[in-house]
C-alpha cells in the first residue's frame, strides 16, 4: 500500500529530463501519468530508486494534425482524446478507445504516451496504434528518431526504446477517404482490462476492402496484429462468409493465455467475433456512417 | 530518500509543507492538512473514494504523489460549500438520499461536479459513466444518479435566472 | 459437536406466537398519522445525519487522530498453511521509528492471548506460534511511530515457514488427510453436523411424490467488502487502567464484553467507541486478530494505536460470506402442488468457524429453506468443515445463511416449474402459503408471523407486464433470439432474537432503547444497535416522533458509545427496527402513561378522562383542554404531582416474541448476446413488504443498494483460490464490484403486512433485496437457456458461463 522510497525529480525542459535519465540510467523510471507505475509502486512490485516526472514539461501534451499525421504528444491525457471534435471526427477508433480506458478519473490522469511506452498487451492503445499504422517518436542522448509502431513493442512489458531514450510523441497519418475504424471492447465490468478486444481500421474501395489493420488486446503476450485476418479480409467484399474466414484466422493466430478473465478458448472466440462486429462498423464508418 | 518542500493551494488557502517523495497526494491531505474528508478504500485505483480535484480536474488522490501537486490547486470536499452554503450537488445528495454511510460521498460530490461541469445536461448514461470511477456500496446508485440530476436541473435554473 | 436443531425447536415452541391474528391486511402506501412538522412515520423525511457526511465532516475512525498516537501493521502469510520455523525481527526493531514487534509468544506469555474464542464458541488464532492455517493470515504485528515506516518494518521482518499441503477443496477436507486444526484433541476437520425438519416424513413424502427434481447448486465464497476497511484505534491510559477503543464495530458492547472475557480488563473500565461507519453489510462484526493485537500493542506501549487495514488485508483476511455446497431434492404430487424438500449442505467454514451466527445456530436460519411455499415435510442437513481458508461465514448482508436458503429454494421452484413445463410465476401462485393460514407454522418449525405472497407477485408482474414478456419471449424465441424472465419469491427472516432461542457468546439478543426528555421539550435518545448508513439517527427520531408527538427534529439519536448507549447487540442481519425500534416504541410509551399522569394532574380529570392526538393529551370532548408533550416535559420537573418522581425517560430492553418475516417477488428480464455471451439487465421489479414503513426514502435506498449488493455475487463477485489456497481475487482488480454502469435502474414496488407481533407493526428490509435478487438474476438467464438445455448455472453468471452452454448447445455468432 506505501511505495518503497525514492528521489523525485521534476525536470522542465525535455533536455534535463533526457539528461537526468541519463545520469541515472536503469535506477530511474519515467513517471507520465502514474496511473500504471504508482499501482505498482503501491505493491512494491516497481520500486524505482528515481522518478523523473515529465508532467512539467510543457511542449509534451499537444493534440493537433500537423502535415499528413494526428500529432498526439506523450503526455497528453486520455480525456483530452475524449473530448477532443477532431478525435471524434476523424479518428473515431481512437475516441472508441479513449473511451474505455479505464475509468473517467484515471482518464484525467493517464497519458497516451506511458500507455504505449508501458507495453502491456493489457492496455488498450497498442492494439489502436497497431490499427493505426502508427509511429513514435522517441528522444535520445543523439537526437530524435522515428519507430514504427510494428517495431515498437519487443517483448511482455518491453519496447525497443534503448536505454536514456523518452517517448515524446505518436502520429497517427491521416486516414485516406473511404476510411473507417473501430475499437470494441469486452470487458468484466467498467474500468478493467480487456478479456479481449479488437482494433480495425480499413479503407474500401468501392464494395472490397483495398487496406486493412487489425490489431488485438490481452490476447497474446506483445501487442499484435491480426495478419492472418487482414490477409483473408484484403481485397475482399465484407460478405459473411469473407468475414468469418477473417475472424477465425484472427481467433487462431492470437495468442491468449488462461486467467481470471477468461479461458483460452473462449478468448479465441471473443476474437473472432469482435473482429467481424469490428469490421462491420468500420465499414459504415468508411462508408460515412455514424454507427 | 528525498524531501522536497511543496506548495499546494488547497480550498483557497496555499499551504507549505516539507513531505517525502513518496507521501501520496491522499495521506497529505487527510493527515499533514488534517482533511479527513477525502477518504482511502482499496489499494488498486479502484474505488474513487479518495477523488480531489487536481487543478480542477478530479483525480484519484492515492495514485498521485504529493510532490506532483507543488504548485497546484486541490480542491478537496471541505471547500465545496461556500461561505456556508451547500452547493446544488450537496443539497441533491441530501433532498434524493443520495448517501447512507458517507464513505463513498466525498469522492462522489467531486467526481459530480467535474462532471455538471463539462457536461451541464447529462443523459442518464452519461451520468453513470460519468461517476463509473467511484465504487458505493450502500445506495445502489439509483438515488446518486437522481441526486445529480437534482443538481444539473438546479445549476441550469440558476444558470438561467442569472 | 452435534447440535440437533430439530431437538431445540420442539421444546421451546408455542404454537401461536404472541399477539398475532388470523389475518393481517395488506395496504399500499405508508400510513401516516403526523404532520410533516412531527414527522413521524411514514415520512420522506430527510436525514438528519447527511449535513456531516456531504460536507466532509464525518468522524470514521481512521479519522481518529490522538496526541502521541503510533501506528501497527501486519506481517501476513504468503501460505495457506506452513509451519513456522522462525521469525526473526531483529532488522525491523532496528529501524528508526519501529518501536515494537508483536510475535505470538508474546501474546502467549501475557496470558494465553495468543488464541480467542470465536462467536461459535470455536477458537481461532490471533497470531500463531507452530503454523500458520490460511494465506494471508495475520504472523506478527510492527508499530512504528509513523505509518510509512511500519510499512517499510513489516518488510524487513524474516519469517522462515515450511509450507505444507493446504486442504482447499472441503470435500477433500472430508477425508481428514490434512487436518486444518491439529490444535484439537479431535483430529479431524468434521465440525459439526445440523438438522432441522422430520427426515422421515420427508422420506414418506419423497416415496409418495409423482416429480422429483434434484440439483447441485454452489454458492461461492464472496467478500462484502464495503468502502471503508477494518480499523481500530486502541488508546490505553495507564494512569487510569482505562482503555478507549475506537473500532468499526456493528456491535460496540458485544465486543466490549468479548474484550473483557479475553483480556481480563475489567469491563467497566473499557470503553469502545463506534463512531462513523463505512459500511458494515456483517463485516465489522467479527473479532479479527488486528483488533486484538491493536488493543494489546496499545496496552503494553501505554499509548494510543492505530490499525487501519489496506483493501487486499480487507479482502484476503477478513470474514467471508457463503461458500455452501448444497444438494437439493423437491418433491411435488400429480397436480403440481410441492410436497417435500430435502437438502443436504457442506459449510466450508475455513481455518475456524468464527460465523457471527447465534450460538445455537451453527447454519444460521436456513432452514427458512422452504420459503414461501406450504409444503408437508421438510428436511435439512448441514456439516461444518475446516479448509485452509480464512474463518467466517455470514459477513455479507445474508439475514445469518438466508440468502444461501432462499438462493436454493426458488432456483429448485423455478426447475420444478420448468420441468412440469408450467410458468414460473402460476406455479409460485399455485403453491404459495395462503394470507388465511398465517401464523404458519413451517415444516422445520418457523412460525411466520404475516404474508401475503400473492399480493407481491401479482404487483411486480403488473409493474412489468409479466405476460407481455412471455408472449415476446416466445415470439422472440422463435427466431433464435434469447431473453430471460426469472423470478424469485422470497420470505426473509430476521430481528433475532427471542431470548428463548436467541443468544451471541451466551448474551441474549434482545435490544435496547433510551430516551430521555428534557424540561424545555427536546429529546435524547440512545440505543443498543449501530447503524452504518442506514439511517437510525433519522428512522429512530420518526418512531419517537410517531409515539410522543415531539418533532423529529428535536430528538437527537445516539449509538456507539458504549460508556452512555444502553447495552445491545448491535445492527446486522436486519434486526434493528424489530428489535430496538420495538424497545424505542416500548419505552415511548412508558413515558406517554407517566405523561398521561402529569396531564391528569395538571388538567384536574382521572386518566380516564383523557384521550391522545398526535402531540396532546386532550379531555375527551373538551379538545381545548389539553395539554401538549413539551409542556408535560416541563412540568415534569416544574410541576410534577406529590408523590411522582421527576423527570421524562425510559429505558427499555425488547425481548422480541419471535422473529419477523419481510417477503417480496423480485422480476428480472434479461437479453443474451449470443456471440459473446454477455447479459443485459433490461429491467429488474422489485416488490417489497417490510410492514409498515418508518421512512419510505430510507427503505428505497435500503432495497435499491442490496439489490445491487444482491446482483454483485449473481453476476460478478466470487473469491478464487487456487490449489494451494492463495487467493487469485485478492483486490478490487479481481474483485469485481458493480459500478453505476453495471446497477441497472432498479423499479420499486411495495405491498404493506404488518407484523402482527411488533409494536409498529414493522419488520426490518435492509438484507431482502441480497437475499432476493441473485435467484432472480440466476433464474432469468437459466429461463433464457432452458430451452436449449440448460438446467443450472451456479452464480456468478458470467457472461464465459452462458457463452459456454450456448456453444455446448450448439449456439453461435
């Protein structure tokens, strides 16, 4: 219930925070909004020696399209998605997660930055930027780099951040026209993890599917798309059958593991089933629809 | 192990106070200020009992370091009646029985308000949603729920006649 | 030890209990009789202890700040069972600020403290010396002067354990190959066996029966877990051999008493202090080991100690609820008229049975088993067993295993029903006990003072248009979409207890009522009972109110504090307003005929003369003279006759003639999502008959949160063990309790039959809708399935569970 002791440190400008992390090295961990780290604190599963808190650094919380992507800064908190117009607008897959990230309070806090950065399979906007066909941007010792999102996640609760680097910013490239996503999402009750849940976003051209991005929450141990489904859904009319061959491709290339949210097999079909529901309002959505 | 001197402007009045680093937000408030009001019933971020608003947004107080709130505004459940006046929210939880035990009731009023705030006219859902980050035990909800409604009708009628 | 409840209740039975009548009418709304500016019963009345509580101002006790004051915390066990080798706190003490460490030789060596006695006459440990019996056990306890550093000691404290093979499964434990509690002579983990009813005119009516069904149902453990936890603040003064308590405690002298008998310090000089309540729900009714090693931590440093314990202690330490293993058998004749009920239980009790039940009562009131349905015979076995698990049984708004009982009975009706292919809600009718043969006297012995069962029913399927529901069920069914009307008819019964029957440690649970009335005309009132929300500072000034006349509003109710409170057993299991409601009444009117006496005197007319209205003796046809409640007050110490001693109070001790029986018909409708197997609520009736209504708002809230404390283990809660008994549910992470989103919009119906023995005519509610709403939740889902072949679902029904018999069924997306 009380963390274990630690040194604070605030920094103001993202070079002192860089400069800091590299000082400290693995004794130090990032505090964005705390809502997954200070939990685990709590439990003295995580007792960092250092925090360095990027909370008073204010160029990290920026919401706006710049150029051809959404430009979403790390530390910009789950409401600011929720009640963003532009996010409600255009990217509706990622309103549809805002909204169920946890719960209204936490959201105040949370940051889409240390959402991603934390690299559990449990969080919800992994699967989203996977969608997406996102990228990051991290900040080093030498300079910025980009990383697509495909190459971000490595491993449970590991990225392919080296160490000294900080996650400053996501971009999402702006949907082509006839685009449309969707994030659905089963769980227990309001506020938990997923028991499983499905990121989808397409672009038609005319009756088929031209592009398609899958990807898939607390059902495997890194952040994953469904490839085997995006492959049986490209090209294709949404046709009944076409999008059950999708959703079983989708069932059976994930990963899911027994635990109190559910068994193995009834993930899987959780999986299949929100891929084709998935698929279905995205489709409107491209279409113009407001499902 | 670090100490680091903050100051917190809470209920209108700054206050300066030397905490550890690791002092949550929660446990400054009810034992260095001596606000009892805010209240702790879990350990997992679930609960909501101990929501405060955090320059005006409500936040889960156990899940935000004190050091994190230098510099800011808290607004706890003693500074939400003015001058001796309950404020609508206050007054809907007393008319609609909107409480029994009280333990739950401070991070409830808080989190209402946030949420009359943004949202002066909230469907019944969105009133739910809106307070999904507090746990009650007692009430069933349903009486909460009518209490904010109570509220939102109050601050729209004041809203009006101003 | 064998207790036959069967022997208990043949002696002590009369066969017609005290002040009833052949029939009690049902009304509709709540009768009132005063004016709003009395505000007696019947009353919407605003509660008079919100203005504290929505300011912030509430006094619970982890608010408790006393000068010098040091804080305890608790090293617990990561085995469900161990042997302890060794515990070294010698790296603990040696950190700044940790002044103590408590082992369980130390509580031995200050006089065997190191076990207590447990509300079932058991014993359980406080803290262990050779084992440890349950995961998360209390080991030793730390104080240090601040609480992050008794955070930090229990850290630093080394316990060297032996794990041994835990006995999760309590049919395992039946086996006796791992015995729980080698401390007993006995070794074996058999507790005790328990029957109630005739096994063999049972027998005769299975023999003779032309439908039997039978079915499995487990009732899994659950934690009530209400918002604030478990604390204490032990303050001992060793100049005055004084020790304060501040303890969340639903039975403050109870456990004053309890305290006592353990500790040897004389009763007088021990005060325990109730204040502010987080929630309750029977909880805060049992002695944990925290409790006692605060008090014993604080009687030893001579300071005050605080022990708040965290959410996951809460939840993997504190006592359970449930955890029932129940085979049932009911049987019916030709036309469909239930005969006969057979039920055979096991009680996984955990490491001790510490149940706060009444000592004669090891299963608590199940065998209400037979519900709200007449039937010929009736019988019901329960064996207790041990399990490496935590101890305990009935903390979780249960009316002591009547939520077991009533979960069972309308599941087996709504089978039986099914089975005979009859509706649910006619097949209820049909066998329901009749509003001519109250007082019913029940196969297992209960004599039920009122009801009108049909009344109920007939309102909730009116309320939700029950038969439209059916045709749309049908239409609906038709084209392989699935909804779900399942109902649950319940009789409750509760305000234990005559003291004939009725006792907690040997104390008989009677309960107690003081007022006092001061010259000026105000009021103060102090009871034996303790609410934690639900609203006694109010509901008590309303039965005043009723009684004397004087306002509500200037009765000032007290509970708690054991130094000025009359002594009681405290508030569970719905017993207040039976019990100490009753003795408020009783000593009202001890003072209205020492009032009636003063008016007299001062109006000059015989007692005979005088008639009482609302707030006034007044002669009878001479309304003007009259004399008011208050100016009787002032005169009772102005001007009171020769002879007469002064003053206006009572007190009075209720020992209630029997229990009483709330009922109700809950109706819920379910939606399935076949795909995922999820479960809407799309509405949920519920029709409630407490007897007459103190304050209709406070019954609605009473119903409205059990009903959502009655849908958490239907359909969400359920504490895991894994087979080494670790505890998977160990937080709000995994313990799932319904937010606002998941508590449908609950619709409220009431039928109002007095109880015919109560001096108000009032029952109690606050566990009926727990009691009533999981079988309604259950019923609904397994009606939504029956078609496909479904039979049973234990709860919690998850949406995992429905998704799995509709693929078993050959039902998908």
């Amino acid at each position: 219930m009380i963390p274990a002791p630690f040194d604070y440190h605030a920094p103001t400008t993202l070079d002192e925070a860089l400069a800091l992390l590299g000082k400290l090295g693995d004794t130090a961990k990032i505090l964005a909004g705390g809502q997954s780290l200070i939990p685990a604190m709590r439990f003295r599963l995580a007792a960092p020696e250092a925090l360095i808190d990027l909370g008073r650094i204010p160029e990290l919380a920026h919401l706006e399209e710049r150029g051809d992507d959404l430009v979403i800064g790390a530390l910009a908190r789950e409401h600011a998605l929720e009640i963003s117009p532009l996010v409600a607008k255009s990217y509706p897959m990622l309103l549809d997660a805002a909204k169920v990230i946890a719960d209204p309070l936490v959201r105040n806090k949370a940051t889409v930055g240390g959402n991603l950065a934390h690299a559990d399979p449990a969080n919800d906007h992994p699967a989203v930027m996977l969608a997406y066909g996102a990228k990051v941007v991290v900040r080093g010792p030498s300079g910025s780099r980009t990383i697509a999102i495909d190459d971000l996640f490595t491993g449970l609760f590991e990225t392919s951040l080296a160490p000294g680097e900080i996650l400053t910013e996501i971009r999402i490239p702006k949907p082509k026209p006839h685009s449309g996503g969707a994030y659905l999402k089963i769980e227990r009750k309001v506020g938990d993890y997923a028991v499983a849940a499905v990121a989808v976003q397409l672009e038609l051209a005319g009756e088929t599917i031209a592009h398609v991005r899958i990807g898939l929450t607390n059902v495997s141990p890194i952040p994953a798309r469904a490839k085997a489904a995006e492959a049986a859904l490209t090209g294709q009319p949404a046709s009944d059958a076409v999008l059950e061959a999708a959703g079983k491709a989708a069932a059976n290339e994930c990963n899911p593991s027994a635990d109190l949210r559910g068994q193995v097999d009834y993930k899987r079909d959780l999986v299949r089933i929100l891929v084709k529901r998935a698929v279905r309002v995205a489709i409107t959505r491209a279409q113009g629809g407001r499902p | 192990m670090s100490k680091h001197e903050i100051t917190v402007t809470v209920n209108g009045e700054r206050k300066t106070r030397s905490v550890e680093s690791r002092l949550l937000l929660v446990h400054f408030i009810r034992e260095d200020l001596s606000l009892t009001g805010t209240h702790i019933g879990c350990d997992t971020t679930s609960c909501g009992a101990c929501t405060v608003s955090l320059d005006g947004e409500p936040v889960k107080s156990c899940t935000v370091f004190a050091v994190q709130a230098d510099g800011a505004t808290v607004d706890t459940i003693e500074g939400m009646a003015v001058g001796g006046k309950l404020h609508p929210l206050q007054e809907g939880f007393w008319e609609k029985h909107g409480l029994q035990c009280g333990f739950c009731t401070p991070g409830m009023l808080i989190s209402a308000r946030a949420l009359l705030a943004k949202n002066p006219s909230p469907s019944e859902d969105e009133i739910r949603h809106g307070i999904s980050g507090n746990l009650c035990r007692c009430t069933g909800y349903n009486k909460i729920v009518e209490a904010i409604q109570y509220a939102a009708d109050k601050l729209r009628g004041d809203a009006k006649g101003a | 030890m064998a207790t036959t409840h069967l022997e208990d209740r043949k002696e002590h039975h009369s066969p017609k209990p005290a002040g009833s009548s052949a029939t009690v009418e049902t009304t509709h709304e709540p009768r009132i009789t005063t004016p709003v500016k009395v505000c007696g019963m019947g009353h919407r009345m605003k509660r008079k202890e919100d203005p504290r509580f929505i300011q912030g101002g509430g006094k619970y006790v982890d608010d408790v700040k006393l000068p010098n004051m040091v804080y305890m915390d608790i090293v617990r066990s990561p085995y469900a069972h161990a042997k302890i080798l060794k515990i070294d706190a010698s790296e603990a003490l040696a950190m700044p600020g940790v002044i103590a460490v408590i082992t369980g030789e130390d509580l031995k060596k200050a006089g065997n403290l190191h076990w207590m006695p447990t509300l079932m006459s058991d014993t359980q440990m406080v803290l262990p010396i050779e084992k440890v019996a349950y995961y998360a056990q209390e080991v030793c306890v730390v104080v240090a002067t601040e609480r992050y550093i008794a955070a930090d000691a229990i850290e630093k404290v080394q316990v060297d354990y032996e794990p041994l093979e835990a006995v999760v499964d309590p049919f395992k434990a039946l086996e006796d190959k791992v015995i729980v509690r080698d401390d007993k002579e006995k070794k074996t983990n058999k507790i005790w066996h328990w029957e109630a009813g005739d096994k063999d005119a049972t027998d005769a009516v299975f023999a003779a029966a032309a439908t039997v069904v039978e079915e499995k149902i487990y009732i899994p453990r659950i934690h009530v877990a209400s918002i604030e936890t478990c604390g204490m603040v032990a303050n001992y003064d060793k100049i005055r051999s004084h020790m304060q308590i501040y303890m969340t405690s639903q039975a403050p002298h109870a456990h004053r008493t309890v305290f006592a008998l353990v500790s040897g310090l004389p009763e007088h000089m021990i005060q325990i202090i109730s204040p502010d309540i987080g929630g309750g729900f029977g909880g805060k009714v049992p002695v944990y080991p925290g409790y006692v090693c605060c008090a014993v931590a604080s009687l030893v440093l001579g300071r005050p100690v605080k022990w708040i314990e965290d959410r996951s202690e809460n939840l993997q330490a504190d006592s359970f609820a449930r955890d029932y293993w129940i085979e049932a058998q009911l049987a019916a004749d030709k036309d469909g008229k239930i005969t006969g009920l057979r039920v055979k239980t096991l009680s996984d009790c955990g490491a001790a049975d510490a149940a706060a039940n009444p000592s004669k009562f090891p299963a608590g009131l199940y065998s209400i088993c037979t519900g709200s349905y007449d039937m010929k015979a009736a019988h019901v076995t329960v064996d207790g067993v041990y399990t490496n698990k935590p101890p305990g049984g009935v903390a979780y708004r249960c009316s002591f295993r009547v939520t077991e009982a009533v979960h069972m009975i309308e599941r087996m009706v709504d089978i039986m029903a099914h089975q005979l292919g009859e509706d649910p809600a006619d097949f209820r009718l049909k066998n329901f006990i009749r509003p001519d043969q109250f007082p019913y006297k029940s196969p297992t012995g209960w004599d039920y003072d009122s009801g009108n069962y049909k009344a109920a029913l007939d309102k909730a399927m009116m309320m939700i248009d029950y038969r439209a529901l059916r045709e749309e069920q049908r239409e609906k069914r038709a084209r392989g979409v699935l909804m779900g009307i399942g109902i649950s008819s319940f009789t409750e019964v509760v305000g234990a207890g005559p003291s004939k029957d009725y006792d907690i440690l040997g104390i008989k649970m009677f309960d107690s009522a003081e007022i006092r009335i001061h010259p000026t005309g105000k009021a103060m009132a102090r009871f034996g009972t303790k609410s934690q929300g639900q609203g006694h500072e109010t509901t008590y000034a309303q039965i005043l109110a009723e009684e004397l006349g004087l306002p509500a509003a200037d009765i000032q109710v007290e509970e708690g504090d054991t130094d000025t409170a009359p002594y009681g057993l405290g508030t569970y299991a719905s017993r207040s307003t039976p019990t100490a409601g009753a003795a408020a009444a009783m000593a009202a009117r001890k003072i209205k005929a020492k009032a009636k006496k003063i008016a007299a005197y001062l109006l000059e007319v015989g007692e005979d003369d005088l008639e009482w209205n609302v707030d006034s003796f007044q002669v009878k046809g001479s309304p003007d003279k009259k004399k008011t409640i208050q100016e009787l007050a002032f005169a009772a110490y102005t001007n009171h006759p020769q002879g007469m001693e002064a003053g206006l109070e009572a007190t009075d001790y209720y020992d209630p003639p029997n229990l009483t029986f709330p009922f109700g018909s809950y109706i819920c409708v379910v939606d399935l999502d076949t795909g995922t197997g999820e479960i809407k609520i799309r509405r949920f009736v519920a029709v409630d008959d407490c007897g007459h209504i103190i304050n209709p708002m406070i019954v609605e809230g009473q119903i409205e949160g059990g009903l959502t404390m009655g849908l958490a283990p239907a359909m969400y809660e359920e504490i895991v063990y894994d087979e080494n008994g670790q505890n998977l549910t160990g937080t709000f992470a995994d313990y799932l309790l319904p937010t606002a989103v998941e508590s449908p919009k609950w619709e409220l119906g009431k039928t109002i039959t007095p109880s015919p023995h109560h001096p108000l005519g009032a029952k109690g509610v606050g566990e009926s809708p727990t009691v009533g709403a999981p079988p309604a939740i259950a019923n609904a889902i397994v009606d939504a399935l029956w078609h496909l072949g479904v039979r049973h679902l234990d709860i919690p029904i998850t949406p995992q569970k429905v998704w799995r018999a509709l693929r078993a069924a050959g039902v998908t997306e």
